[in-house]
C-alpha cells in the first residue's frame, strides 16, 4: 500500500519517539471522539500528553475542565463570543494559576493543528475540518484522522500534501481497514467489505420508510453519535461518506469496495484478497479502540476498551445492502467518481437536508431525494474534476450553492405538501 494517503505497512522516519510522552494536539476536544481520546489519555498519562485543545465553544465549562485536568498550555474556540465565557470558565477553574493561551475565532482550530507535537487528531464534525486537516498534514504531523468530511470534500487537496501512511483513520469502519490491510500487500487486495449497521430502519422497504419521524431515525440500534450523524446512519448517507473515505484513504477503486449490513457491528470491516482469504477486525464498539489506535500508532495500547467476551454464545449476521430503500451509497459512489467539487455538494447538501428532517420540513426519504437533485443540477459545473486543479476556495463557493439549493428544494417540497393538505 506505498501510495495511499492510510499506509499500515509504513513506519514515518521522525514520528516514532524513543522515549517520553508523545505531544497530542486535540481539535473537537467537547465532542464525543475528543471525549473518548481524553480517556484514553488520562488512563496512559506515560504515553500521551496533550498540548492543546479546541472546540466549536457551546460548553465552555467542559472544555475549561478538560484543560486544567490536562494541564494543556493552549485553547481555542471558533466562537469568538465564546472567549469570554471560556476565560471566566478557565478563571474559576484555575483558582489564580496561571491560564492557558486563548485563541477564538474561526482559524483558531488551524492554527492549533500546527502547533508543535507529534500528532493532530482531528474530531471536528463538518467540513470545517478541512483547512485544520490540510495545515497539519503541511506542517509535517501525523493527523489521526476522525474527520471524515474533510478528506472526502476535500480528497484532491489532502492527496496533494498528505505523504504516503501521514494518516491514521479513526472511524471505526476505516481503522478495521488499516488493520486488515497488515495481512497482505497492496497486490493481493482483492476488495474491502465495509460494514453497515443497516440503521434503526434496517428491513424496510422505501414505502414503510415514507413516514417515519424524527424521533424513530435517531433511535439508533448500537452507536450513541450526535444527531447529523444518526440520521445519516439511518439514512445511510454515512456508508456512502464512509465508500469515499476508503476509497481516497487506500486507494482501492470504487468497484472493489462493497457494503454489507452487519446488524451487530462487532466486525468493523473487513478485507478480501486474491486467493480468497478474508481478514476481518473484530471488536465490541467502543470508539476507544481506534482512537486509541490512532494515538498510539504503530503501537497499541494495552487494555483501551473490552474485548470480546468469547465465553458467551453469540450469533453474528449479513445482509446484502437494499440499494432500493436506501439509495445514498450508490449516490455516494457516483459522487465519488465525479469527484471535484461534487462531494463536497453531496455532503453540504445532505447536512441541509437533515436539518429540514429534523426541524419537519422534509420526509426522510426526501433527505436522499433532494440531495440526488442538487448533485444533479451541480454535475455541468463541477470544479477539480478530471485532474483540474481545486483550491479551498472552490469547495467552500460549491458548499455555500449547494446548502442555499437544497434549503430551495426542500421549502419548496414542504409547501407542496403543505398545499396537498389543505386541499388545494
């Protein structure tokens, strides 16, 4: 695997320390991934330090708790508002220590990614995760990579700064990749399987799913994730992210990565090679696992989650994906294909849509409905396609067209709805 961006086979000269605690720079530090990776770090206090931590800047409280509990020297939050809060927060924390540095604003993120330590785990949710991944990647860090929209709107201009193996991926789905892909060469991949939950909805056809509410798609089965990202695991949305993720992170293309529903999501992925053989990683889910992983990489860090209980009888399962019902991962891979700029639209386009589900201004099923439209009406201009250049710019001016268009569509979907009601 000596040409892709995730490369388990790869030991980076200069990233491995001989001795003493590795320095972690941690952005999205209030949110569940920074919250677990915290963890990890105050149960290995020999093997991690953190040097710095931001946040969007809506719980101040926790974060001023997370920094004095780590003795962090710096602090940044997008919100500017935010930093005053943070400093009263900080102030009664800290009980006339000295505070740490404040950065607020909306480059204090990307700033912190190249401050001087040994890795960066990005677990910011959203695009905005891009210019914090591409400065840490120019400044030479390793990025443990939680930050999945970043690398997929961004895939051409990650690949142009990232070097071979700088990326250790933390989603469950692609950190089970990473370690599969240890039992054979980059010849003897035949495809990689991801795995699906297949969702609180799992079984129904696209009819049954019409109607469902809000509150039924955010009851999901296995993970505890923040809402955009439930609904997008309801709706599958998060698979078809999770095709392209792979697809950019090792490079295997896009007919050789398939999805399969694994209801029990103890198998987070799995590969096939060549002489028929298939490795899978196996383990409880417990995000600790990977994130651990990613921070300790290329070791492991003893006892970083349970294992599996192999004295309990236990039955595990597959089904083949129903593209009909739940369309968005062949959507995702044709969006992938595209490439340019159209990832980008697919996910900015999708993120308005769950906010109109969510707020009931849209049907579920319209979530992917939508989304294919814009992704439509934007394929004549995309941007960076074909080996045409991209710049930041061009994904942000693409997510900005595509967030107002699918806001269109989707008013426009309920007044049609609304007008059917009434009779008219």
């Amino acid at each position: 695997m000596t040409d892709s961006l995730a490369d388990p086979h790869l030991r980076l000269p200069g990233h491995t320390p001989t001795g003493g605690r590795r320095d972690i720079v941690i952005l999205g530090s209030t949110g569940s991934i920074g919250t677990q990776a915290i963890d990890v770090v105050l149960r290995n206090p020999d093997r991690f330090r953190v040097v710095a931590l931001s946040a969007a800047g809506g719980r101040v409280g926790l974060l001023a708790e997370q920094a004095h509990r780590l003795g962090v020297r710096t602090v940044a939050v997008a919100d500017e508002q935010a930093a005053g809060p943070l400093r009263e927060a900080l102030t009664a924390r800290y009980a006339g220590e000295p505070l740490p540095e404040i950065l607020a604003g909306p480059d204090a993120a990307t700033e912190l990614a190249r401050a001087e330590c040994h890795s960066v785990l990005n677990g910011i949710t959203g695009s905005i995760g891009l210019r914090p991944t591409l400065a840490a990647l120019e400044a030479d860090r390793i990025l443990i990579l939680a930050n999945k929209e970043s690398l997929i709107v961004g895939g051409p201009l990650v690949k142009a700064v990232a070097r071979p193996g700088q990326i250790v991926p933390v989603d469950s789905e692609h950190s089970a990749l990473f370690q599969a892909l240890m039992g054979g060469t980059r010849s003897e991949v035949r495809k990689l399987v991801v795995t699906a939950s297949g969702g609180p909805f799992r079984g129904r056809t696209k009819e049954e799913l019409a109607g469902v509410t809000p509150e039924q798609a955010l009851a999901h089965p296995t993970w505890d994730m923040g809402p955009v990202v439930t609904i997008n695991s309801a709706t599958l949305v998060n698979k078809g992210l999770e095709v392209i993720e792979a697809h950019l992170l090792f490079d295997i293309p896009f007919d050789r990565i398939e999805v399969v529903v694994h209801p029990q999501s103890y198998i987070h992925s799995m590969v096939e090679f060549t002489d028929g053989s298939t490795l899978a990683q196996v383990s409880p889910p417990d995000m600790r696992m990977p994130i651990a992983l990613g921070l300790g990489w290329p070791e492991r860090v003893p006892d970083a989650a349970p294992g599996c209980d192999w004295t309990k009888a236990a039955t595990w399962t597959f089904f083949p994906l129903d593209e009909e019902a739940f369309p968005s991962v062949a959507l995702a891979r044709r969006v992938g294909s595209l490439g340019g700029t159209a990832p980008a639209v697919f996910n900015a386009a999708n993120e308005e849509c769950v906010d109109a589900f969510l707020g009931g201004r849209l049907p579920f099923t319209g979530i992917v409905d939508t989304v294919a439209a814009v992704v439509e009406e934007h394929e004549p201009s995309i941007r960076g396609a074909a080996g045409t250049p991209l710049t930041v710019e061009d994904v942000l001016e693409a997510e900005t067209w595509a967030r107002a268009r699918a806001r269109e569509l989707a008013a426009q979907q309920a007044q049609r709805a609304t007008t059917e009601a009434a009779g008219v």
